[in-house]
C-alpha cells in the first residue's frame, strides 16, 4: 500500500509542476500538454476511478486539436477506449495514429482487440511479433492468457468463434 500512495504522490506531484494554468495557452508546449494528459491518465488508472478516466477523454479531445503531430494523444485516447471496454472507440483511435504499425503497443492493442473478440490465435500471433520487435512482461503476460484461452478451445476450434 504504501507504493501505491508513493506512486500518487509523486503522480500529483508532477501535475502540479506542470502549472495547468498556461498548459493550453498559446504557444502550445506539447510535451507538457501530453505529459500532463499522460500524468491524468496514470491516476485515473491507478485509483480505478471511471469518472477521473473520462476526465481524461475530455483532456484528450481539448488537446488533439491543438497538436501537430498527436499521435501519443491517440495511443493513450485508445487506452482509455479499452478500459472502459469500448472496443469500436479504440480501433478508431488506432487508426487515426500515423504510423502506428511502427509502435509495439499500438500491435499489442490491436491483439488485445483480437482477444476481446475470441479470436484467440490471432491475439496470440499479434502478441508474439510485438514482443519479438520489443520484449516487455506485459506482452508477455498476453501471450500467456491467449495461450491459457486457446487451451480451452474446443478440440478442431481455428480461432475464430463464427468459424467452429
């Protein structure tokens, strides 16, 4: 326990730093607004609270448009998306990336997609060439429950649920 207050000090710690006050004021200084986004974004998801992560969506969506390359703002937009299990809303978000077949955890999303679908060999080829570009526990730790979700297949099952 004593991490988890450790870690939200120091999270609002480095919100208050970031002076909020002249975070949107012209000229935009993107890192501080993706950093301050990212920081409301690590609260909301280490207290577990839904309202402060749709707070979050509603930072995003005031920040997107004030950015000229917005792309972390997507990955994180679609991250928020998953949470709430609002799978349509992060597929979106993972299109509107540029670029985004360069970045391991926009590959493990989309995976993560896979999953939430049932399409469990898919996920898990998703999984492995994502931590085959990038080695991480939580790719790790994927690979593992689509494994653990294939196991439980029915004998002859392809992947697909609409395809057994």
């Amino acid at each position: 326990m004593a991490g988890y207050r450790t870690e939200l000090q120091r999270i609002e710690r480095d919100i208050a730093e970031l002076n909020i006050a002249d975070l949107f004021a012209v000229p935009i200084n993107p890192e501080r607004l993706t950093r301050y986004v990212y920081l409301l974004y690590q609260r909301a998801s280490i207290t577990g609270d839904l309202v402060q992560l749709r707070a979050v969506e509603r930072a995003i969506e005031c920040a997107v448009p004030l950015l000229t390359h917005p792309g972390d703002l997507y990955l994180l937009k679609a991250n928020v998306a998953f949470k709430l299990h609002r799978l349509a809303d992060v597929e979106a978000a993972l299109l509107a990336i540029p670029a985004s077949g360069h970045c391991m955890e926009t590959h493990l999303l989309h995976a993560d997609l896979e999953f939430q679908h049932g399409h469990y060999r898919e996920a898990e080829t998703g999984y492995v060439g994502a931590i085959e570009a990038e080695r991480s526990w939580g790719g790790l730790r994927r690979i593992f429950a689509a494994r653990w979700a294939i196991s439980k297949m029915p004998t002859g099952s392809i992947g697909r649920p609409e395809t057994n």
